[in-house]
C-alpha cells in the first residue's frame, strides 16, 4: 500500500513540473465542469424517451438490419 502512495506522490509531482503551480487551479476548474456537463448529459439522455430511428423507406432499424461483416454503408 505504501507503494502505491509513492507512486501517487511521482504522478502529483510530474504534474505541477508539467503545468506549473499557478495553472493547477484552472485545470482543475475546466475538469470539474467538463465532468458536469459530461454527466447531465448522460442523464438528459437516460431521461428522454426518443424512440429508435427506423429507415424510412422499410420502417425496420438500419443498424440492426446490416449483417456483421457487412462493411456496405446505408445512405
């Protein structure tokens, strides 16, 4: 466990060489809002009810229409 722990302490350190100290706070702020916006995304869409697209043509999936190994797009 104690291994671990140094390995947390190079990582830390190569960070703050990489960025500088200064920038650190700002990284940090642009990733916490990423991961928002990440995650209300992903919730916005578990929420919706959006049926699946069908070709409009035959009203079947176009995904599940093509056979694996089938490399031909759908227009």
């Amino acid at each position: 466990m104690g291994n671990l722990a140094a390995h947390w302490w190079v990582i830390l350190i190569i960070v703050v060489l990489l960025f500088g100290a200064p920038k650190l706070p700002a990284l940090a702020r642009s990733m916490g809002q990423s991961l928002k916006i990440f995650k209300n995304e992903i919730k916005s869409n578990d929420d919706s009810d959006v049926p699946a697209r069908t070709d409009e043509t035959t009203g079947t999936d176009p995904v599940a229409s093509t056979k694996p190994g089938d490399t031909t797009s759908k227009p």
